[in-house]
C-alpha cells in the first residue's frame, strides 16, 4: 500500500529500507532532521540576552504554532506514534520530542526564574504547550462551530497569541 501511493514498484521499500518498520524509521530520521533549524532557532532564542524573556518566550510559542501549522505531517506523526506501544512511542519521544524539550528547557527555564512563567516544571510548560499547539486543525475545526462568525485565516497565529497569554504572567498585574 505504501509503495503503491507513492507510485512506486513494491519491492523498492524492501529493496531501500528492508521493511515496513525500516521505512518507518527512515521516516523518524527524515523528521528529526527537519526539527534541526527549530532546536538552533530554540537554542538561539535561549542565548539571546538582549531582548526581554517575555518576547523571546512570545516568539518562541508564535514560531511553535506556525511550525506546527505548516508542518501538519510532522504534528500528525508524533501525535499518532505517541499512542503507539513500545518501542514506537519511546523512538518519538527519544528523536523528535526530547530535542526540542531539551533546546527549550532553558529558555522555560529563564522564564521561570523571571517569574513570567508560572508553571514551576519546564517539562509540564512543554507539554502543555505543545498539547495545546499541536492539532491547529482540531482547534480551528471546534471553533468554527463554537464561533461561526470568527475568522479562520489565521486560527494557529490566534491559538499561539492565546497559549502565550495563558502561560505568561501579566506583568501590569
């Protein structure tokens, strides 16, 4: 099936990746060296103690959001190979999920020590974050019909803004 919908001749996924759990693999691979530009960009951020903790976090959930609603194949995988038993789920947590929570952690982390954000575990504030930014399409599917009249165009720009606003203190108060 796999070969077929990719129009190509059945025997080229043995002949290039030995099986179906090889292909897999491949494609694990394929998308941990996509997230590469994101942990140096995280990393980045994290490194950059010229603009203020709250703007970095800003843009460090804006560029999660867009990245998540540009890349719905990447969200799509790690949300379904998360549900997978062992060793599935421990491939994507290990290759995809623990190098960006490691890139982030000390930019949360900074946040924490700032006091601008509250959740004193940086693990909970990325999983959170990532909860609430990983299905873009789910959230704009619901609020579609929650609120008809709202405009969709820009769904995973608002869910960001709104994430930002619920894990960042309001520094006015």
């Amino acid at each position: 099936m796999i070969a077929s919908r990719a129009g190509a001749a059945p025997n080229l996924v043995a002949v290039h990746f030995g099986n179906k759990e090889g292909l897999w693999l491949a494609c694990v691979d394929l998308l941990a060296d996509t997230l590469t530009s994101r942990i140096a960009a995280l990393s980045a951020l994290t490194n950059d103690h010229k603009t203020p903790v709250r703007e970095r976090l800003q843009f460090a959930i804006a560029m999660t959001a867009t990245y998540y609603d540009h890349n719905p194949d990447l969200r799509g995988f790690i949300a379904r190979a998360s549900l997978e038993p062992s060793p599935r789920s421990d491939i994507v947590a290990e290759r995809l999920l623990k190098p960006l929570f490691e890139a982030a952690r000390p930019l949360i982390q900074q946040g924490i020590d700032a006091g601008i954000v509250p959740i004193s575990d940086p693990a909970i504030v990325f999983v959170v974050l990532h909860a609430a930014l990983g299905q873009p399409d789910r959230v704009t599917s619901a609020l579609s019909i929650l609120a008809p009249e709202r405009a969709m165009e820009n769904a995973a720009a608002q869910i960001g803004q709104a994430v930002a606003q619920l894990l960042l203190v309001d520094e006015r108060n």
